[in-house]
C-alpha cells in the first residue's frame, strides 16, 4: 500500500510521462486533461483526478473497459470522465457517477454544463446534456450520423 503522499507522486510522475490526449482517448493508459492546477487522468480502468497545490489524489471511478473520455472545465470547478455504462462529474469535492449507456466523448457546453456524446455506433445513439449544478441529465438531440458506418477515431459532432 502507498501512503496518499506516495501514490500523488506515482501518479503525477507518471502523468508527466503521458501526452495529453484531450477529451478523447483509446489508450487504457491516458491524461484527458492538464491545468495549472488539476491533472485529469486514467490507468486501466481507473479514473483519477490529481490537485497539483494541494498534491491530493481523488479516485473519481472504475470504468468497465476502459476510461474513454475526460474534461477539466474551463474555471476548473469540475471534471468528468466517461466510459462504458457510465460518467463521473468531481464538483465541490464530491463525486456523483451517471449510469449511462457507453460515454464516448464529452465537452463543456456552458459555466455548470457538459455534453455527453452517446457512442454514435450504438442504436439511436443521442447527444446528452449534463448540469453539474443541478444533477440533471437531459437529452439534447438525436445523433445519427455514424449509423452503418465503420468506426473512426475521429467522431465530428
């Protein structure tokens, strides 16, 4: 077992190592996001927030699979990360995770709300919108444009 202060350092060392991949990855081993003050991060199936003032580690969640997604939002008030079966949003030092379908890509849509792109090979795939604030998830439209299509790396929405 790592104390806290050891398992941060072993964290963030390897993070340093890492490219930032954005919001969107493929690798089980993955940084989503770097700030000034926040790293937002996967191992495996892992899903960890680092606070880099405060050297803390939070354990955001374990995903099926692995961590698709993450965002540090733009004031760095909150983060998500987004896989298979679910999401979790870190806000006000709490964690809530979303059972959902399968989170195959997320992006701020405002100060307190994010965007969660439902993966667009499943069927009737929507594009979802998520309040931080509030804890309300609410369905934005329809996203249909990957039906029958093969898979890509690269999903424009």
């Amino acid at each position: 077992m790592f104390t806290e202060t050891e398992l941060f350092e072993r964290l963030y060392q390897g993070a340093l190592k890492m490219p930032c991949t954005g919001s969107r990855t493929i690798h089980s081993d993955a940084k989503f996001a770097h700030t000034d003050q926040l790293i937002l991060m996967s191992l495996s199936e892992n899903a960890y927030l680092l606070n880099l003032s405060l050297q803390k580690v939070t354990y955001l969640d374990w995903f099926y699979g692995d961590v698709l997604c993450g965002i540090i939002s733009h004031d760095e008030t909150w983060a998500a990360v987004g896989g298979y079966q679910s999401f979790a949003v870190w806000h006000n030092g709490s964690i809530q995770t979303i059972a959902f379908s399968s989170a195959h890509d997320l992006r701020q849509s405002g100060p307190d709300t994010l965007l969660v792109l439902e993966d667009p090979w499943f069927e009737d795939p929507h594009v979802w919108e998520y309040n931080v604030r509030t804890k309300v998830l609410a369905k934005v439209r329809p996203f249909p444009d990957y039906a029958g299509k093969p898979f890509t790396g690269n999903v424009i929405w």
